[in-house]
C-alpha cells in the first residue's frame, strides 16, 4: 500500500503537467495585408510543434493549437525566434486568432495577437462583429444599430432588419480627432443569412494612424478534433 502511495506521489506532477495543455480550435487572420506574419509554430506539449500560417484578407482555415494553461506560444519557424503569444480565456473551446504588428520597443515580441472566441454571440447569424482595438472611443452605424464601443471592447450585432432590395444596410465609421468626431468608413454591406463580418478599429503601426479593416466570413467555427 505504502509502495502504491509513493508511486501515485511520483506521477501527480507528470499528470499535472499534462494537464496544463489543452487543444482549443484556432482559425488566424492579420488585419495588415502588405506585411503579414511570416509563417510560425505554435509550441505545444512534449516537443510537438503546430505550423500555423496566418492569412490575409479572410479567415485561415480551421484548425487546432495548444495552450498552456491560458498562454499560447508561437515562434518563427524559419528564425525560431519568439514571435506572439496570446492569452486564451478559461471557458471556449474555439476562437480566431488575430495578428497585428507591435509598435517597435524594446524586449517586445513582433506581433500583438487578439483573441476572438468564436461562438453565436459574438457572431449572430448574418450579422457582425465589431471590436476596438484602438486606444479611443470609436462609435458607428451597422444598418439601424447604433453604438460607441471603448478601448478593448466589442460587441456582435445581429443581421439588420432594415435592408434595401439587394440585402444591404449602410455602415459608418468614426473616430474622434481633436474633440471632433470625423467619419471613417462608411459604405453599404450585404448581409445575408450564414454570412458574418468580422469588423476592427486599430492603430497602423507604420502610420500610426486608426484604421478600420473588414472581413467577410461564412460562419465556420473553429472545433478541435476529438480526443484519441
């Protein structure tokens, strides 16, 4: 009994470790087209490395990382340098990964990523979402919908009920420059059942300037395969 005990106080820690890792859906996307990350590995358990490769102008496909405890970890395969990490929330078990470059300093990491859980509500169907990574306030229109959105806030907006004969709903931007507000973006969508948008105010590391990028998605969610 006593050599049962020992052996079981021996493998907790073993068993605790292997606990710490857990496969969650990923999908990627970088909001800068011209300068995307360069193709990484997520570090997962036991040595395993994940190639992940970050898409442009839509979602990548899905796919499944590893996270250790709430850290994913992800390194240039070409330098196998540190190049992001992302904080994964507790609860979720699928999310979009979104890249965006850091603002030169030291001891930074290359990329900033932003964590999106990929769930209905955060995405009703033919609807969009919207989130503020900018360091003000933005505020806008989507169809009859109406809202101001803080830094690090977002919100999902269902599909309008307001819309034209081809299915569209007008959708305005602003961002607030000395105590004015001055519009962004504004342009007409086409919302359509099984259809998302996936909508984000940021700082361009380059110019330094907000910007607004759209991207248009069918509502496929990220699941990480079975347990084997």
């Amino acid at each position: 009994m006593r050599t049962l005990c020992f052996c079981l106080f021996l493998l907790c820690p073993v068993i605790g470790q292997a606990q710490e890792f857990r496969k969650v859906g990923c999908r990627f996307l970088a909001l800068d087209a011209d300068a995307p990350p360069p193709p990484l590995l997520n570090v997962a358990e036991k040595g395993v490395e994940i190639p992940c490769t970050v898409t442009t102008n839509t979602l990548s496909p899905a796919g499944f990382c590893f996270a250790k405890g709430s850290t994913m970890s992800f390194i240039s395969s070409g330098d196998r340098k540190p190049a992001a990490t992302a904080t994964i929330p507790a609860n979720g078990n699928a999310f979009i990964l979104v890249f965006v470059a850091s603002a030169k300093a030291p001891n930074a990491l290359p990329w900033r990523v932003f964590v999106v859980e990929d769930n209905p509500k955060n995405f009703p169907d033919g609807g969009a979402f919207v989130a503020n990574f900018h360091n003000q306030d933005i505020r806008f229109l989507i169809g009859e919908s109406k809202i101001m959105l803080r830094p690090a806030g977002s919100h999902g907006f269902p599909r309008p009920e307001k819309l034209d004969n081809f299915n569209m709903a007008p959708v305005v931007f602003e961002f607030q420059q000395n105590n004015t507000w001055r519009i962004a973006r504004e342009t007409m969508l086409r919302f359509l059942p099984g259809m998302r948008y996936l909508i984000f105010a940021y700082v361009d590391p380059t110019s330094e300037r907000p910007r607004i990028s759209t991207f248009r998605d069918y509502g496929i969610t990220a699941k990480p395969p079975p347990p084997k």
